[in-house]
C-alpha cells in the first residue's frame, strides 16, 4: 500500500484502491476528507486559514491553504478522478483554538464555519464531525475500503 502525506496548505486526491492519505497533527487547521465509495475515490485537504486572501506568489499552489478554495479544489479534483458528487461522504476534522487562550483570533473556529458554508454552498452534507476540543487529530483514509481512522494527542493549551 501506498501512503500519501498531505501536508499543511495541500489536498491530494486518489482513485488508486491500494493507497492510504495521511496527515498529521490537525490543530487550528482543519482536515476535509470526502470518499466515494461506490467509485473508489478519496480526498484529503488540510487547510491552514479561512479564506483566500489573493495575495500569494502562486496562487494555483496556495489555493489549498485556505479553506474555501481549498474545497473547491478538492471538489474539481474528485470530479476529475471519477467520483460522483451525489455519492460522496464528508468528514470534517480539526478546527482546535490553539495558542489563543483569549479567543482573539478564533482561527480554528473560522476554518470550522468556513468550511461548513462552502460544503453547504456546493450541496455536501457533513457525515461526521469531530472538531474542536483540545486535542490534535491525526487522520488517515483508506482509499480502497473507504476506512477513516482517527489519532488524538491533547494539547497543552
């Protein structure tokens, strides 16, 4: 089996049955995976900030740092492997207030509500939600079987 780490500000998408997307450590950050099982396609995005700002030196490559535009490319690249959308399951993880006890920036709480309004805008519901809380989340999916597992560390927030 092949492992496929997602960095911070990437998505990776598979219709290979033999490969399983990683990636570590969800903080503030938030972690979309969507699957169609009836196809055998899989995604993973791990997004840092909210929404897309404009101002990068590559925009096509930073596009899946920010929630919004992440997801929409998430959603081309599914398509793009053969997953049809009617069909396609979403988990959303992450979202924790980290190094801000004061609930100043709300960074992880932006990335949540972010990423619920572009899921809702583009007529995805969300299967299962694990966010929030004071614990990382490492997450991984298991392209051929469809199989999401969850590791948890608590932060020391």
């Amino acid at each position: 089996m092949g492992l496929i780490i997602v960095g911070i500000g990437e998505c990776k998408v598979s219709a290979d049955k033999d490969e399983i997307l990683k990636t570590y450590a969800l903080g503030s950050c938030v972690g979309v995976i969507m699957i169609d099982r009836i196809n055998s396609v899989g995604g993973m995005l791990h997004a840092a900030l909210p929404e897309f700002d404009g101002i990068v030196q590559d925009e096509e490559k930073e596009k899946c740092r920010y929630v919004d535009t992440g997801i929409e490319q998430m959603i081309c690249r599914m398509k793009e492997c053969g997953a049809f959308m009617g069909a396609v399951e979403v988990y959303l993880y992450g979202g924790v207030s980290i190094m801000d006890p004061r609930s100043f920036f709300q960074i992880g709480k932006k990335n949540i509500m972010e990423a619920k309004r572009m899921l809702e805008e583009n007529g995805l519901r969300i299967k299962v939600e694990d966010t929030g809380g004071d614990v990382s989340r490492t997450i991984s999916l298991n392209v051929g079987t469809g199989e999401i597992t969850v590791q948890k560390n608590r932060l020391g927030i």
